[in-house]
C-alpha cells in the first residue's frame, strides 16, 4: 500500500463577533474538523478581533484565528469541505506551509493564552436570574405579612 504525502498547512478561520462570547466552542469547532479529517494540530491561536474591510453576512467585526496542522493531501479537500458547510465560520482560508520550521511553528502556538481567554470570558458571562416557579396565577392577590 502506497503511503500518502502528509504536509503541514496553516489555516485562518473568521469568525463572527459573536465567537468571543464562546471562545471554546469556536475552538472545540476548529479542533473537531481537522481531528475528523485525520489531521494533527500543531498549534493554534487568537489572531485577533478586528473590524473587516466590508460586511459579512451583516457583521462588521470578526475574530480571526490561526491554526497551524499536518495533514495528509487527500483529507484536505473533505475539511475544507466541511469548513464550507459550517454555520459558525464567516471565512477560512488554508494554504500549504511547508516552509516553516517547527520551531517556528511552536511559536505560534496559543493555545494556553486562547484556554485562559475562553474561561475568563466564560466566567464573565451575567448568570440569567433564577426563574420563580411558585408564581401566583393571574387575579388572586398575594397576602402581605404583616
């Protein structure tokens, strides 16, 4: 059986605004579609969050992020595929980079920085009120303790 060429891609997806919200979904995404298509994530990070040349889709800002993987040849075609059909992404773009280094790689990877990101947004989400399932019906008054 003849062994299939792998190369090293580096990817930048845009998302909506709305991504910063939930950053780890964003990423979950990223993570599941190349781990589907039998691809190694080499590192990843938040490029940014930035105003875009024009709308998309109605949205004026996006948050950018870059993704570096190795991947064989014949995968690509089904994630990128796969990245056409999602919902959450506004754009992507994948090209080969088989001129970076590992090292240079490696120090692209912000995965931690992204985690924190994630979990800090996460935690500074409001918590919606408590609903109050002891509701009086409509036309009886409640009592006042006196």
């Amino acid at each position: 059986m003849r062994k299939l060429p792998v190369a090293q891609y580096e990817a930048m997806f845009l998302f909506p605004q709305s991504a910063l919200s939930d950053m780890k979904a964003a990423v979950e995404h990223i993570k599941d579609v190349v781990g589907k298509g039998g691809a190694e994530i080499l590192a990843i990070k938040k490029w940014g969050d930035r105003p875009l040349a024009y709308p998309i889709n109605k949205q004026k800002r996006g948050v950018y992020i870059l993704c570096y993987f190795k991947a064989s040849t014949d995968k690509l075609a089904a994630m990128e595929r796969s990245f056409n059909l999602s919902e959450q992404l506004l754009r992507f773009l994948i090209t080969r980079a088989d001129h970076l280094t590992m090292e240079e790689v490696k120090n692209h990877d912000g995965q931690l920085d992204l985690l924190i990101e994630a979990n800090l947004r996460a935690a500074a989400q409001p918590t919606p009120p408590p609903t109050d399932t002891a509701r009086v019906p409509a036309g009886v008054e409640e009592e006042d303790e006196a």
